[in-house]
C-alpha cells in the first residue's frame, strides 16, 4: 500500500496528523507533509486508511 498526498488540495486541517502522527508531520504554514514515500509499513496500513478516509478535502488517497 501506498499513500499519495495532494498538497494543493490540503487545507491544513492536520486531522491526518492527528490519527496518523507516524504516516503524516505538519510543516510551519500548518500544511501536511508525508513521512512515508513508498511502501507503508502493515502496522501503518489502518492509520493510513483512516487518515484518508478523515481528510475533510480528499487531499489523502491510498494505492494498493
Ligand atoms: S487532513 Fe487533509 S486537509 Fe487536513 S492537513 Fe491532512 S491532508 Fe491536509
């Protein structure tokens, strides 16, 4: 599984980084940044899920 993070659709609302702190950081302007490019670790594969499925601007989408 893969995430893919669409910066120009994020709002910075950080719900992602709330749910997933290991998967999503925020930078200085509040915005989200992936932690993790590539393959997510199978530990990980819930909390990315549940951040995409929380992010209010569909700015997270997973790839199998
Ligand atoms: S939840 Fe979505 S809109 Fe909010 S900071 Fe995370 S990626 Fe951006």
């Amino acid at each position: 599984m893969r995430v893919v993070y669409d910066r120009d659709a994020c709002e910075g609302h950080n719900r992602c980084y709330l749910l997933a702190p290991e998967v999503f950081d925020v930078d200085d302007e509040g915005y989200a940044i992936l932690r993790i490019e590539g393959e997510v670790p199978p530990e990980l594969e819930d909390k990315a899920r549940l951040a995409a499925d929380n992010c209010p601007e569909y700015a997270i989408t997973i790839e199998a």
